[in-house]
C-alpha cells in the first residue's frame, strides 16, 4: 500500500536555504518539533504525513509544493494529487460527494473500472486538476 507521496529531498533543502532557514527554524515554523524531523525528510529517511503539513512547509520555504514532491513512476497516483492540492481524504470525499472508503480504496487500489464522468468531474474539481488527470491516477498500479 502506497504511503505519503516520497519528497525530494534535495529540493526541500535547496529551497530551505534559500530561504534563509535552519532545519530548526523550519521545524518551528511549520509547527514539528525539532529540526531532526526536518533533516529526516531532507535525507528521504521520512515525509510530512499529511497534505496540510506539507503545504505549510512549501509555504514557509517558498516554494509551490508540486517541486517538493517526487512524481511517482508512471505518473501521479490520485494520493499525490490530493496531497498536491494540500487536502485530506474527508475534504476530497465531502467536496466530491464521495465515501470516505471509496476514495480510501482508489487511493490504494486505482480503480478497475472507471467512474462516471460526473464522478471523474467532480474529484477534478475538488482537486483542482484536469479530469484526465484524475482518470489517468486512477487507473491500476
């Protein structure tokens, strides 16, 4: 099962000092504790867990979050498209008017067969990209 969308690293580093940031003063400024967290995503070691975090960090380094993220191999995965867009599950799911389980399942599984463009419509909306997008990260992995 997939994980938090993979950083990278160097460009996180790169950009925190261009910034003019320690890791501790980014640690501090995105609310982690200690600059450690902070040397662990720079090294790949970890990721920030949750889409929010991720855009506070893009954010206080000044930079769009898409040139944080390493797109995965094969094209973004509809995870990596909802943590682009800096939103949780429930936040897809209510926008979309889908079940949390459902959007839980395709994030982990893809899709066998496509939803209907309506679904396809409104999940695109919600994050913000085109709806060929999200069909192409919906499908099988």
């Amino acid at each position: 099962m997939e994980t938090t969308p993979a950083i990278d690293g160097a460009a996180l580093r790169a950009a925190r000092e261009r910034a003019g940031l320690t890791q501790h003063q980014l640690a501090h400024e995105v609310g982690v504790v200690g600059g450690e967290r902070i040397s662990m995503w720079e090294r790949g070691e970890a990721r920030p867990r949750s889409p929010h975090l991720l855009h506070a960090v893009a954010r206080a380094v000044r930079v769009p979050v898409t040139a944080l993220l390493l797109t995965p191999e094969g094209g973004a995965s509809l995870r990596w498209l909802r943590f682009a867009a800096g939103l949780s599950v429930d936040e897809v799911a209510q926008a979309a008017h889908l079940s949390v389980a459902s959007l839980k399942r395709w994030e982990a599984q893809g899709c066998r067969r496509t939803p209907s463009p309506a679904t396809l419509d409104a999940v695109a909306a919600a994050l913000g990209v085109p709806t060929a997008e999200v069909e192409s990260a919906l499908r099988p992995r």
